[in-house]
C-alpha cells in the first residue's frame, strides 16, 4: 500500500510486488495499470512496453503517480469504487491470513514428525547405473525434480513454488517469480556436486533466504563416476540421511544450521536434491581477505585439510566442534531429539548390546577383515606408495625398516579383529549416540559475537545417525595437522567428555573413549591404504618424482573440483604418525590382552589366522 498526494488530495494505492499498480475500471473493479491503457496521442506514453519488475526506482515512481492520478480522476464518474478505509481492512484482512500462514512455517518439522515413517530400500550398482539419468518423483514429498542447475531453471519458478509448498516452508498464496544460477562455483567437498542460485518471492519478507544453495549428486561421467558411485551406492542411504535430517530435526538440533527449504531423493535412480539458505561466507568467491571481520560475519568457507588457512588457533575451532558434536549426542541421550523409535526410524541404528556379535561378522577362529592374503595385497602397495613414490610428503621414517614391519603386523593385526572391535564399539549404549558422520571444519561454519567469542553452526548432514561416540571423534579429528592434534588429543577428549554429560549425556570413561579413537584411527588408515591406487590415478606416477613437499599445488589443491587426494594424505598421514608416534599400534595390543581376552574370555588369534600362513615378507 502507498499513500500518495494528487493534486492536494490523498491517494491510497495498492501495489503488487510483480505486477505493480492496481488501478480502477468503469465498471467499479480493477485490473493492473499499464502504459497501454492510457492515451496513446500523448507522446510521453509511447515507451516499449515493460512488466513492472522490470521497471527502475525512478521509472515506478512515476508510474505510481500516473496510476494514482487515474484513479482519482475515475472517482467522480466510474461505479462506486472501494474507500480508502475499505481498502485499508481487506489488506489488514489478507495480512492476517498471511502471518498465520507463516506461522505455521515454525511448525513445519512437527508436522513432519508426525507422518508416517519414510524408509530407504538398497539400490544395487546395476540399478544406479542404469537409472540415473532417469526422472522419478522423490520418496519424502512425490514430486519429479531437478538434480543440476540447468534442470531447475528448466523446472522454474512454478515448481519450486511448489516444492517449497509441500516442504512447508513457503506459505500459500507466496510464491517464486525468478530464478537465477549463480556464477560462483562450489567446489568443496567430495560426495556430491553444489551449486549457488538467487530466487524472488512475490512477496518478500526477511525470514525468506533469496540466496540459496543446492546439493545434488555428481553426474556419471569418466570424472566423478567413482564419486557418484561411492555416494549413492557404498555409502548409502547417506543422502536420504541429510535430507531427513532437515526434514524431521532441523528445529531439534542444539546449534545453528542452514535453513531447509526442500529435499527429496529417489529410490529408483537415487538422484536427489537439497536446497537451504546459503550461508553467507565472506570469501564465497574465493578471494581471501586479510581485513578483521565484523561480529557475526561468517568466516571462510574453509575447506578440508587446510587448518593453515583458519583465521585462528585451529585449538579452538576443534574445541568448539567437540563442544557441539557433544551436545548433538547429549540432546539424543536426553530424549530432546525425540523416541528411540522414531530416531531408528529416521535415521537407523546399529545393533547394540553384548548379545549383537554375529551381527558385526564377529569370528574368533578368522581373520574377520576378510582373507589376509588381499590384506597384505593392498598393504605392500600402500607402502611402496609412502615409502618411496610419495615419501617427499610422509615423515622420513615411514622409509625404515623398522617402521614399515611395525605398520604391516599393525595393519595385519587391525583387518583379523576388524569385526571383533566394531563389535566392541557398540556394547555399550553410553558410548554409542547420535551426531555428525564427519564434523572437519569445512562442514562447519564459524562467526565470532562482539566479544570476540568464537561460535559455530554445522552443515553437510549425510550419514547422520547413531554410533561410537570415540569413531565420530576420531572421523572429526582426521583431517586436522598432526602437530596440533597430537598437542590436543586429551583436551579434545576431555572437552566432548565433559560437554556430553553436562548436557544430559552419561559420563563417559576417557581411557575408552581414547582407546576407541586410536582404533577407529587404524580403521581410517585401512580406507587410506585401499584408496592409494585412486591417489595414482588423480598424480600420475611420474609427476610424483617432481613433488617435494605436501604443498605442491598437484597435490594440495582440488583435482578434478574435488579434495580426494589432498584428503587421502592427510588423513594417512596422520593414522600413519598415530602409529609412530602415539602408539596406536599399542593400544591394539592393549585392547586384545584387556578387552579381547580379559572381558570376553576370548584366546588371541594365532600368526598363522592373522597372517593367513604368510610372512611379512610374501
């Protein structure tokens, strides 16, 4: 509504954000104003024709008056035409309406706890690879949808009006009049593809992001086939996961996140698609800026393996992420995030409890990794990978004899009591709740308050769900600088300690919880060690014997738009170091003579189960 004075006298007129003025016809309704409906012998009138979003600040003010001035003129000879005061309470009417609609917004993750369970059947290689360039309606809301940003500008304004609608988080009688894609490029990240876009609203108001983000897979092509298989076929159900996250928990969680506006995934081709408000980063275009933020100006984005570029002590942005991922479980324990029931339902659960061994493949007469000939397989290239192609970025004794007989018994050992340790993992419900699959600081995002606070919110949900407390910390904890982490362990430790049981958790044991995240430490090595022959694909074997340091550019910076092989470094790095210099390896020592064989009666397995009847040397 705007007021306006046309030739002394007030002038109430009603403005719609997309197709502008309303002005009076004879028969006492209204239609739009436009140019064309005034005489066209006036030459100031012969303009091209222009919808009234299209129209500049200066160019609506004028046309507002124009508009004004034609209703006033209609007044003295048109049918009776509505009062300033009647116009005034049909839009006091409608503004009710409107505020109860987005009212309801606020219950929307009530009213999707309320229906009934969404699960995920398992979707085979053979199924993806067959589907995926299929559409399919979504398994949480039943609309097809886009899964690139070429589809959604395809798709339009009209349908994500819609998504938004059956999501509840656009308000009916709102809708998208615009959509445009974003240049910036979002590269972070190793399971799925992003991207950046920009909406209008017909009617805006400060709680509806304009700026949003999506994440959908990676296509199936020659450079991201093994990505998209690794996330929609290994991993799953890691995205029907995050998208559920949103959908059920969004409003549940102890900390901030990005705020939903739709997700869906199928369940025949497992493309998906996820969009919430874009968090503002103040270096989203990639240009780093060395000046002092203002408070709550969000730092970064940051991005995995590179705690060098971090605005301050990396001890503090890992202190805050225990902190948070603490509360997350505390929040689980304490029943803030709802039923047992309805979290297994949402999210899964893993079998818990001592009665659960044949569920973990536990086998006391067996390697239970699997057959140790393909260990010691994938180990031996492991090590020649560490020890000779890449030894420029690994410490000097990952070279030495001595080492490298003490990383295979170690790694030997870890695959014959795989099983057995996951079994462990999970006996005791105090120790198993749930919480991010891998909190690193790139799925994180971090502001500091007036005082100079540090705070933090948390994205990228895929995989959320319960498990070992000691294996999340360890998958938050991996790709951080060894120096630091090694510094910190027991810091960090006694942080998420502390935090989870101030908030309603149990009190934890911290000779346990350590002894978990030395051994999921070792596990994580196990997925390093399988992945050297990926890292040889992304650095050919020859550019290796030019690589000095960790720092060159073919291997520290994205490859292919993907952090894979700097990630793969690190994290092997890093289980390599435990190893050497935290004794990990003694810990699996201390874990068979105390847990194996002392709390379950269990005799240690022989050389001749761990080795498969091979040497070392084989």
């Amino acid at each position: 509504m705007l007021t306006l004075v046309i030739d002394g006298k007030q002038e109430l007129l009603e403005i719609d954000a997309e197709q502008g003025p309303k002005v009076y016809t004879a028969s006492g309704g209204t239609t739009f104003f436009e140019l064309k409906n005034l005489n066209l012998s006036i030459s100031a009138m012969r303009l091209p024709q222009k919808t009234w979003k299209d129209y500049t600040s200066t160019e609506r003010t004028v046309l507002a008056h124009m508009a004004a001035k034609k209703n006033q003129s209609m007044r003295s000879w048109a049918a009776p035409l509505e009062t300033p005061e009647m116009i005034l309470a049909r839009q006091a009417e409608l503004q009710a309406i409107q505020e109860a609609a987005v009212r309801q917004l606020a219950l929307r993750c009530e009213a999707e706890r309320a229906r009934a369970p969404i699960s995920w059947k398992p979707m085979s290689l053979e199924q993806v690879s067959a589907k995926h360039a299929q559409r399919s309606a979504g398994v949480f809301y039943g609309l097809e949808f886009p899964w690139t940003s070429q589809m959604l500008v395809e798709f339009g304004p009209a349908w994500l009006t819609e998504a938004f609608q059956r999501a509840g988080t656009l308000e009916e009688g709102n809708r998208v009049t615009h959509i445009a894609i974003d240049d910036i490029k979002v590269t972070a990240g190793n399971n799925a593809g992003k991207f950046l876009f920009e909406v209008r609203y017909e009617k805006e108001r400060a709680d509806l992001h304009r700026k949003l983000f999506a994440k959908v897979p990676f296509a199936l092509t020659k450079e991201t086939k093994s990505d998209r298989l690794s996330s929609s076929v290994l991993k799953q159900p890691m995205d029907f996961y995050e998208i559920n996250t949103y959908r059920v928990a969004e409003t549940s969680l102890p900390m901030k996140t990005p705020k939903f506006y739709f997700g869906d995934i199928s369940n025949e081709t497992s493309n998906y698609i996820l969009i919430t408000e874009r968090v503002p980063f103040v270096e989203m275009d990639g240009t780093k800026r060395s000046r002092q933020l203002q408070p709550f100006e969000v730092e970064g984005p940051y991005d995995k393996c590179k705690d060098f570029e971090l605005r301050g002590d990396a001890k503090e942005y890992y202190t805050l992420i225990m902190q948070a991922s603490a509360k997350i479980g505390a929040a689980d324990k304490s029943g803030r995030m709802g039923s047992q029931k309805f979290l297994a339902s949402s999210f899964g659960s893993q079998p818990t409890g001592p009665d659960k061994a044949e569920a973990y493949g536990v086998n006391p007469q067996a390697a239970s990794g699997g057959p140790p000939v393909a260990c010691l397989g994938k180990l031996k290239i492991a090590i020649q990978f560490f020890s000779e192609t890449a030894a420029a970025v690994f410490p000097r004794y990952v070279t030495h004899e001595q080492f490298i007989s003490k990383f295979t018994t170690t790694m030997m050992t870890l695959s014959a009591y795989s099983r057995e340790i996951e079994f462990w993992k999970h006996q005791n419900l105090d120790y198993v709740a749930l919480g991010h699959a891998n909190l690193n600081v790139d799925n994180a995002y971090f502001w500091r308050d007036e005082a100079g606070t540090l705070d933090c919110g948390v994205l990228d949900w895929g995989g959320f769900g319960a498990s070992c407390l000691g294996h999340k910390i360890w998958w938050y904890l991996n790709c951080a600088e060894f120096d630091q982490l090694k510094s910190n362990m027991n810091h960090y430790i006694s942080t998420f300690i502390a935090t989870y049981h101030e908030c309603g958790g149990p009190l934890l044991d911290s000779d346990v919880v350590e002894m978990m995240v030395k051994l999921t430490c070792l596990s994580n090595l196990m997925f390093m060690v399988a992945a050297v022959p990926d890292c040889l694909r992304q650095c050919q074997q020859k550019e290796w014997g030019t690589v000095k340091d960790r720092h060159d550019p073919r291997i520290s910076e994205n490859v292919g738009g993907k952090s894979t092989l700097r990630t793969t470094l690190r994290v092997m790095d890093n289980g390599l170091r435990m190893i050497e210099e935290m004794q990990a390896d003694l810990v699996l020592d201390r874990w068979i003579k105390d847990v194996w064989v002392g709390q379950h009666g269990q005799m240690v397995k022989t050389d001749a189960i761990i080795f498969g009847g091979l040497s070392q040397a084989s």
